[in-house]
C-alpha cells in the first residue's frame, strides 16, 4: 500500500499594521500557507464573511482598534481558529487578558 501525500496548504490571517511583518510572513509563507493580510481592524470584519482561517496573527496596536478588543470577537465567529496576539508593548497584564481572551500565545515584536 503506498502513503498518499495530501496537500494542503494552512490558511492565515495575518492583522497588523506594520508592513514589513505582513509582507515577510506573506512572502516567506507562501509554499506551505494561504495568507490574507491586513492592517486595520476593519479587514478582519470583511474576512469574517469569508470562510475561517486556521490561525490569525493579530497585532495589538491597529489604527482603527484594539487587537484585544477583536480577540473576542475572532473566537466567538470562527471557535477552532488559533489566534497569535502580536505587540512591540506588551505588559504581562495584557499577556493575560489575550489568554483569557481566548489567545493561543502571546508574543513580542519583532518576532
């Protein structure tokens, strides 16, 4: 019996308003993820009516919002999507709140 091989590529979102980030995690992705990049708050509301992504990357410091205000919102539309909060100014106390928040993990800029 020989192994199928299944190709299927990971779909991620990625939220931040830093081009550099969203570009190098577009570009450096591409043979093994599906992204959509964004840099407002208001292109994860458009990408809520596409089907779910299996991980967003979400920075804290959108112009128009606050990335730990979204993350509710995330978990509660697409439950089984893995969220990474992204930050340059974490504190340990919004660590926490991501990971009440529903948060996979929390990480500091530059990644």
């Amino acid at each position: 019996m020989q192994a199928e091989t299944i190709n299927m590529k990971a779909k991620i979102l990625i939220v931040d308003d830093e081009a550099d980030l969203r570009n190098f995690t577009h570009l450096g992705a591409r043979r093994s993820v599906r992204s959509r990049p964004g840099s407002h708050g208001a292109a994860l509301q458009k990408a809520f009516a596409q089907p779910p992504p299996d991980v967003v990357l979400l920075d804290v410091k959108l112009p128009d919002a606050d990335g730990l205000e979204l993350l509710p919102q995330i978990k509660k539309r697409w439950p089984d999507t893995e969220v990474i909060v992204l930050t340059g100014h974490g504190t340990i106390s919004m660590a926490v709140e991501a990971g009440r928040g529903g948060a996979y993990n929390f990480l500091a800029k530059p990644v």
